[in-house]
C-alpha cells in the first residue's frame, strides 16, 4: 500500500479504500516493528515499509473482508442474536510517498529500434526527466542488480503504473515462447492487474493494428504516447498528463 496521508485520520481513510470500507466504518491501526505490534499515535513515527494489521468490526451481513488477507478473527456473542465480527486484515508492506505523483516501472527492450537508434538511452532520457518531476521510477540502469527476477518482482510490486515502451523488437520478446526479462515483466505486471501506459517508441508501431499476439490482446485498446520521432523522449508533457488520468 502507498500513501501521501499527512494525518492519522489520513491514513485510515486511505486503508478502508484500499480494502472497500464504508467511511464511517470503525478501525484500529496496529503497526508492526522489529516483531511487535504496536499503535501509532503520532504520524512523525510512521516509517516506510511499516506493516499494518487493520481491526475492525461490523455487522454479520456487512461483507467488508473482500479484499486484505486474513490473519485471524474472532465472533463474540452480544446480547441475544447479534455478533460483532473482529476482523484483522493484513495490509501489505506501507510505503510512504513524498508526493502525489504516481510511481512507475519502465519495461522496455535494449535492442536498437528500426532507425538504429538506441532504445535503452532513449527510455534512459525519460527516465531521468521524470524522476526530475518527482516519480518514483524502477529502470533497470540502476535497479536491476543481484537476483534479478526477485528486484524485476519487487520493482513491479512497488510501483503504480507500468510504462511500457513499445518497439516491434520489444512486442516480438512478449511472442517468443522461450523466456526473456521483457516477457517476464509484462506477464507479472498483467497477473499483478498493473496499470499500464503503452508508449511507442518507432514510427512503424504507431497503428495498433500492427500490435499482434501479447501486446495486442492486452493493450490493444489503449490510447498510446507517442515518441517514435527523434528527439520526443526529450518531451514528457503528453507522458505526465497520461500519468496523472490514470
């Protein structure tokens, strides 16, 4: 779970979202560190990576627990025929953004586009310029290190959106039946239920219709960035505007 809440009550509105709570629902936060569990009471103690157990109570034919993972729950008989259900939920690891910006995974090929121009140092430009507006960014320069699957995972868990930059070489990765790291991304980011913003990278992927097999059926009837001529990676506004719809 990500959050930009500046107050307790902030946070709590931003988890009963997250697991489709009514507003005026009743919750307890508890936060886990170095194995206890404890409540915060001031938001100068949150810490980034926190782990959150969310108790909460309703009625029997209120379904609240659709999403979260159960941890344990108690039934505790009231009066005669009423049953106050508490339920713990374990929220995901917490992470705690700087701004409102979205943050993003940039999956793309290194492989040359078909103007010989090198892919890698153009998503690297746009890489740059936006974490120079602040998005949090996950780019295999300077992410992918050590076990790479397992950072390839994490990069995609922690992030918002997955940018894909589209090149007929990088669509051709999604088909192969063999594996490769592109074709790994984007088959866990579809599995995660990532969103995603398709930007094109060559002129001759510009028509949708040439998106076949993978990158057709999945992202098809999107609307797309386009970036195929020279110099556009270096223009990030249409880009921005995409992130901040999604």
């Amino acid at each position: 779970m990500r959050t930009t809440a500046k107050t307790l009550e902030e946070l709590e509105n931003d988890i009963k979202l997250k697991i489709k709570l009514q507003e005026n629902a009743n919750i307890r936060l508890y936060f886990k560190d170095n194995g206890n569990f404890f409540v915060l009471d001031d938001m100068e103690d949150l810490e980034d990576g926190m782990r959150i157990k969310v108790s909460t109570s309703t009625q029997p034919q209120q379904n609240v627990i659709t999403h979260g993972k159960f941890t344990f729950f108690f039934i505790f008989p009231l009066k005669s025929h009423l049953f106050i259900y508490f339920v713990w939920l374990d929220i995901s690891n917490l992470k705690i953004s700087s701004s409102s910006n979205p943050s993003v995974f940039l999956t793309h090929t290194w492989v040359k586009d078909e103007l010989n121009r090198d892919n890698h140092a153009r998503v690297g430009t746009v890489n740059k310029l936006l974490k120079a507006q602040g998005f949090k960014t996950w780019f295999d320069e300077d992410k992918m290190v050590g076990h790479i699957y397992q950072k390839m995972a994490e990069g995609i868990d922690n992030s918002d959106i997955m940018l894909v930059f589209i090149t007929k070489a990088y669509m051709e990765k999604l088909n192969t039946e063999g594996h490769d790291n592109c074709k790994g991304e984007f088959t866990y980011a579809i599995n995660q239920k990532k969103k995603m913003v398709p930007i094109v990278m060559e002129p001759c992927m510009k028509d949708h219709q040439a998106w076949i097999g993978t990158l057709g059926i999945s992202l098809g009837g999107h609307l797309h960035v386009d970036m195929s001529e020279n110099d556009s990676e270096f223009n990030i506004i249409a880009l921005v505007e995409s992130l901040k719809r999604t």
